[in-house]
C-alpha cells in the first residue's frame, strides 16, 4: 500500500485489500520510526531496493540487473551490476532470459517470381529505414490460434506495423506492411523488406503492394533462420518475456493486450542492448537529432 499510494487513495485500498486504514496508519508510523533508527547505509540499501523493485515491476518483472542498472544510472542512482544483482538476490526477484528459438519450417510459395536476398543477414546497416524484416507468428487464445505478423526496423529495432487475425494469409502480411509505411510516411529509394519464403510473402499480391509503395522484396533461403534471425529473436522476446506468461480467453482479448505490449512497452519503454540500451523510439529520436545536427553544421 505504502508504494501504491501515490496511484491510489489508502481508503480504495484498505476496502480491496480487506485491511484497516487505522492499521496502515499504524504500520506505517512504526516502519517510519524503524527507519529512524536505521544507519546511513541501511537506509541507503532500503531505498535502493525500493528503486529496484519499481523498475522491475515497471519492465513487467522481465528486466535483469544490467537493465535495472541503466535505470538506476538514468534516475542518477550511480551503482554496478553486482551490487544490483545482490540486492534482487535478496529480494527473491530476477529476470527473465530468452530461450532458444526454434523455428518452424516454412513452406516456401510457388515461384510467381524470383525474390532475391538483398539482406545477406545484414540487417542492421546503421540507418533507419533500409531494412525493414517481417515474419509471423502464432498465439493461443481460448478462442483458436491469432496469427500476429510484424514489421520492424533492421537499425532501431522498433516495430513500426503488425496486424493480427484468424488466418495467415497475405492480407495479414499487407496490413502490417502498410501501418509500417503509413507510420514513416515517405520511405528512401532502395527500402528493403526482407522475410522469409512463406506463402504470404512469396505471393503476388504481395509483390504489387511493394511495387506500388516502392519498397524492394528479399528472401533468405527455405528453411534457413538465420537468413530471417533477427525476426526470430523477436518472437523469442514476445513470448518469453510476455506470451509464456498470460492466457487469453479471447482472441479480441489477446488483440488488445498484444498491441499494448509492442507499442507501450516494446517500443518505448523495454531497452536494448543492441542499441545502446535505448529503447527503440529513444534511439529514433537521438538518432534525428544527430543528423538534424550534421545538416545544420554542414550548411
């Protein structure tokens, strides 16, 4: 109640909670006067474990120490990984570690034409939007699967468009595609999009829709993951860090809280590494404003 109270009145939560407000009340004048006579140290650690925790409850419980120590050093906390790991030790928390994906086989479409990899697993180039990577997935739900697909940014990792439905068909694929370039508006010549050889890339409907936004198709090989890897990493943090974790009873309700969880958290709030421990959009606006910069000083 004492970390919530800046969310919610205590009465709401005594009445949820089944608890007194006069019992709080009372809690908390003894936990004050306990810190009172606590040491500077002791004082310190208590409030860095606090710190601790509400970043790892802000990350959904799925940040380990060297996120939680980004944070830290971003709130001016200055501490190491070790002294953060010892404190989660303590506190009975820890993160959550992707597991190795393995990917199921794709079966490749029929040859309507050649496709091919423009990519060479190449797909961070340095600049935003040069390589755009997709793939699908698929989620249960108490109503049947929901098939998810994803366009994201080869540089800043972010997910510029997705689109769910009941079937894997190239109209998913399309609406993904589409919410990725309505999101970036006009898109540099040479714009790649690189997926696998699935039937909902490979299919001309597919192939129009590129030649009409100007965007160039690549493919990796069948059956060969690494050619599409860092699409796969993706789904292995979708559903480690958040999938494994949560039952839908609908596929509406799944919808809602996949959304929420790419553009929310993924997005803006969830740091990579690969990036510099940014989170995606951070990284986009940093990396805007550098070249904003370059320009202004070249002129």
């Amino acid at each position: 109640m004492g970390q919530e109270k800046a969310n919610y009145s205590i009465s709401r939560m005594a009445r949820l909670l089944k608890v007194s407000r006069s019992g709080y009340y009372k809690w908390a004048d003894q936990q004050d006067k306990k810190d009172k006579g606590l040491d500077p140290k002791e004082l310190w650690q208590r409030e860095l474990d606090k710190k601790i925790l509400k970043f790892w409850n802000d990350s959904d419980q799925t940040y380990g120490a060297p996120r939680i120590t980004m944070d830290l050093h971003d709130d001016g906390i200055m501490v190491d990984r070790k002294t953060v790991a010892k404190a989660m030790r303590r506190l009975g928390i820890e993160g959550i570690s992707p597991r190795s994906w393995v990917p199921v086989t794709t079966i490749p479409g029929k040859p309507t034409h050649s496709i091919p990899d423009r990519v060479k697993r190449l797909f961070d180039t340095g600049e935003l939007n040069r390589v755009w990577m997709s793939d699908i997935t698929y989620l249960r739900t108490g109503e049947g699967w929901l098939y998810l697909c994803a366009v994201r940014d080869g540089c800043s990792r972010r997910v510029l468009g997705w689109a769910m439905d009941s079937t894997q068909t190239t109209d998913l694929v399309e609406r993904a595609l589409r919410m990725a370039h309505t999101l970036r508006g006009e898109v540099p010549e040479g714009l790649v999009f690189h997926a696998d050889r699935g039937t909902q890339f490979t299919s001309d409907q597919l192939y129009q829709v590129c030649q009409e936004l100007g965007i160039d198709q690549s493919m990796g090989r069948t059956g060969v993951c690494f050619d599409n890897a860092m699409a796969e990493s993706f789904w292995s943090t979708l559903k480690t860090e958040f999938y494994d974790r949560r039952k839908w009873k609908t596929r509406d309700e799944a919808r809602q809280a996949v959304a929420r969880w790419i553009e929310v958290f993924y997005n803006r709030r969830r740091r990579h590494s690969s990036i510099g421990n940014q989170p995606p959009v951070d990284f986009e606006n940093a990396y805007h404003q550098a070249a904003t910069a370059a320009a202004e000083n070249a002129a």
